[in-house]
C-alpha cells in the first residue's frame, strides 16, 4: 500500500510526535511518503526539537510568498502534483490545515482525516474562528473525506454529532501515539543538578506548550493559594510558548519569586519556568504530583509521559483525552467538563476544571494533601506503565493499518 502523510511541520507538539511515530510504524510494512508546509513552521513561537526522519519528504511551501491566498493556491498546486507522481492508494492528514488541503485535493487516493482536539471547546481561538471552523471548515473536511480517525472516543462523538451507542461508522477512534519503551527507559535519566535539588521540596510539576488553552495561568493561581498554606512548596513548569511572558508577570504580581531558566539556586525560588527541555518527562518524577491543567486536550501526551514515572496525577477533565488516558469510558453524555468531585481512577485523579471560583478550594486541598502525602506506589506505578503499553504508537499503527487496509480493498 502507498501512503501519503501530510501535516505541516516537524519539531514540537504532541501531534507532529504522534505523526512521526504513525509514518515510522506503517513505513515497516508499506511505501511512506510525508508532506509538509516547511520543516519548521512555527519557529517564532516556541522551540523546536530536530526529529529524525527516514522516509522521503515534499514540501508545499519551497517557495516563498507573503499573501496568505497565494501561499494557498500554491499549496494545492503543489500538493495535487505530489499526489499524481506518487499515485497514492490513501492521503492521511492531521490537524485541520492539512486536513482541508487534503480532501480539496483528492485525485484517486482515499482521503483520511485525522482530528486531534475539539474545536467547540478550544477557548484559545476567538469565539467568531471556533463559529466559522464549527459551522463551515469542519463539516466541509468531514464531509469529503473517506475517514475521520480522531484520538478520544469523546472527541469522535463530538464531531460525528452522535447519541447514544451508535457512531456512524465513517468516524473511528485510535489512541496512543507514544514510545512507551523510550518513555519508561528514558524517565529517569540525570537531570540538571540543581533541579534535581528541588525534589527535596513539596514540588508539583506541570509541563506541556506555554499558552492560555493549556491552563497554566490557572495553575499559578491555586498554587499562590497553595504557598500560603506550605511555605515551601514550588511549582516547576517545563516548556514555553506565546504565554511565557503573561505567565512570568502573573506569578510575579502574586509576590511569587520567579525563576526564568535555571539558575545556581533554584530553592530560593517559588515557581521555576524550566523553558524547553528534550524528553521533559525526565523532570515529572520530581514531582509529589503531576498536574494537567489544560483547558482542552484531544489527547495529553504530557499525561500519557506521566505514567511513565510513577508519578501522582491530577488532571482536569477537559474535553476530551484526559478521562481515557486515565482509563476511564468516554462520559456517556459527552458533557465537556463532566467531572465535578475528584474522581480516582487507579492511574490518577480526575479533576474539575480549574479556572471557576466554586472549584478553587477544592484543588487546593487536594494539591496540600499530595504535597503532604507520598501517594506513589508500586501497585500504582504498575498499573500506570500497563496503561502506557495499551498508548503505544505500535497499537496504533495496527489499528490505523487495519483501517487503512479495509478501506483501499473495498476500491
């Protein structure tokens, strides 16, 4: 079979991680080739990790251009010419860019769509962007394409509007896109001395791309209350983003000592931005917990590192990936933010969202009691790495080959 993978950039992001791991694992047993707008894409942001790639790479975006519908035209021009010299049998995208370039420019390829998060739920976007996505952008993708894959069987019941039991079955579910055996390998590996310092301290540790959506700003707010109450507690937070700045001048309007980077001293200080960091899941096992604070999450792979260190966890149960990652069945109703009292799973605890006052002091009190009380385990940690092998990008392949399979033998 021949495959074509589209997305529009390598480098940092749970859902470029997910592609390449998909491209690498169906590129065992099939002829792989990837697309994309350019290697880097969002390099003005955030970081970039390097990732390896072994298999041929196109790029739509060679030549330059200011004009966003010229750099569109171009991008269709290009992309259509890809497809008839490599005459793929299926065209896989994620994200929804890549996804609308996908199904406008089918030729004889089956036309598979991935979707990573809701749209409905993602407060980052202005509310007049989620309308024209919600009510044009998305039905249009979903409407010509051949499959919709997305990565939560809650996020699959939103987008294919469906009640009940009954999905219809152009819309499929696949989760897990992780290096279960890298993440637990590479877990606990050396880390910077002087932060390794800091897990001498009440510590909680939180990580993922620095902007509003992911929660930060609302975790910085509970831990403020938290330090009032232990002293010397210290929140380490690892990655960065377009928010960094926000972040850093909330904390410190708080009266919270900030530490940019590492510095000689890490202990003198009350919240540590750690900045971009290879394998940051080095650092959770720091931790007395892990907190997912995000707003929305499709599916968390900072949520699913965690596992891979034994690590107590919190997690917001955002729409819609951290309930499954966690374990848990997709909330029969589909309610965005079902959870209401903190919900034990066995791998963690799931959490109402964090950013409503009614909800304040009971984060609070569940943060003090995991600073106060080691609740790691070896009962834990087993079911956590159990549940990081279910997540591993080999299942994935095998289901996302099956589906693949089926689709282009019933040409």
């Amino acid at each position: 079979m021949k495959i074509l993978m589209l997305i529009t950039e390598l480098g940092y992001g749970g859902a470029e991680r997910a592609f390449l791991g998909l491209a690498a694992e169906l590129a065992k047993r099939h002829e792989v080739e990837i697309v994309l707008y350019q290697r880097h894409y969002a390099t003005g942001t955030y970081a970039q990790e390097e990732q390896p790639v072994a298999l041929p790479i196109h790029f739509l975006d060679e030549r330059g251009g200011s004009g966003r519908i010229a750099r569109w035209r171009r991008r269709l021009t290009r992309l259509r010419m890809i497809k008839d010299a490599f005459r793929p049998d299926v065209t896989v995208s994620f994200l929804t860019g890549p996804n609308l370039l996908n199904v406008l420019t089918r030729r004889r390829d089956k036309v598979v769509v991935s979707v990573r998060g809701t749209r409905r739920y993602d407060l980052s976007q202005p509310a007049c962007s989620r309308w024209a996505y919600v009510s044009t952008i998305d039905p249009l993708i979903v409407r010509r394409s051949d499959l919709v894959v997305s990565v939560s069987e809650s996020l699959t019941r939103e987008i294919s509007g469906a009640r009940g039991i009954n999905i219809p079955a152009k819309f499929k579910t696949v989760s897990g896109y992780v290096n279960a055996a890298k993440l637990v390998g590479t877990a606990c590996t050396p880390v910077e001395t002087e932060v390794e310092a800091l897990a001498q301290f009440p510590l909680i540790v939180g990580a993922g791309r620095i902007a509003p959506d992911k929660g930060f700003q609302h975790l910085i707010a509970r831990f403020a209350a938290v330090k009032r109450s232990e002293p010397n507690a210290k929140l380490l937070l690892v990655g960065d983003g377009p928010a960094m700045k926000m972040l850093v001048e909330q904390a410190c309007g708080l009266n919270l000592l900030v530490a940019d980077g590492i510095a000689d001293e890490l202990s003198q200080f009350d919240v540590i931005f750690l900045g971009f960091r290879p394998d940051p899941y080095r650092y959770y096992r720091l931790g007395r917990v892990f907190v997912l604070a995000s707003m929305t999450d499709g599916f968390p792979n900072t949520l699913a590192e965690a596992l891979a260190t034994g690590v107590p966890i919190l997690a917001v149960d955002a729409p819609w990936g951290a309930r499954e990652v966690l374990g848990l069945p997709a909330d029969p109703l589909n309610r965005p933010f079902a959870t209401l009292v903190p919900e034990e799973t066995g791998l963690g605890t799931l959490m109402p969202r964090m950013d409503r006052p009614e909800f304040a002091r009971m984060w609070e009190e569940v943060l003090l009691d995991r600073l106060h009380n080691d609740r790691r385990s070896v009962d834990q940690t087993s079911r956590q790495l159990d549940r990081l092998r279910q997540l591993d990008a080999s299942q994935a392949a095998t289901k996302w080959e099956a589906l693949l399979l089926k689709m282009v033998g019933n040409e």
